[in-house]
C-alpha cells in the first residue's frame, strides 16, 4: 500500500506476436500496476515495459534460452528494498533500492 494506492508487482511471459517485439519468445519480465485503494478492483497505471529482464549472462540460460528474471519476494530491509527474483531456472538474484 502507497499514498497513491496499491503496487502489485507480476511476472509476465512475453510472446513474440503480441509483446515486446525485442526481448524474444517466453521471456519471463515483471511489471507493476496500480489499483485505488478504496475501490482495488480499479486499475489507475501500469507500467508499458518491464521494469526487470534479462539482462546478465546468469540470466539467459536454463531452459528459457532468451532468459527468465522471474519475481518472487519484495521484502522491506533496514529502510532498503530487496526484491529477490529467479533466473533461467538455476539460480535467485536481488536488486536493491534505497531512499536517501
């Protein structure tokens, strides 16, 4: 929950006929909407691309080929944000954010 209203963060499979023409087929990205608070079933933003893809190398192996960066956990941490995600299958990342 945000003063704005409520982030869902989400996992979504690209496909080549109707998504991102550059990421590939079955790339695993996330996205984040943004619903009213008092009425939730109200969609208000979304994003247009993924904020996280495959970018590393780590990323782009395993059994999607085009790479996998697949949301699992957003955890508040000593005021930083840590957002764990799998990659291609095998192993976990984190990517961090912090305010200042």
């Amino acid at each position: 929950m945000t003063e704005n209203g409520i982030v869902v963060i989400y996992n979504a499979g690209n496909s080549n006929l109707i998504g991102i023409k550059d990421l590939g087929n079955r790339v695993y990205t996330g996205g984040q909407a943004l619903y009213d608070a008092n009425e939730p079933w109200k969609l208000l933003d979304r994003t247009n691309s993924p904020f996280i893809k495959p970018e590393k190398s780590f990323e782009k192996s395993g059994q999607y080929a085009d790479g996998t960066t697949f949301l699992e956990g957003l955890v508040l941490f000593n005021g930083t944000w840590l957002l764990y995600y799998g990659t291609a299958d095998s192993m976990v990342g984190v990517v961090s954010w912090f305010e200042e």
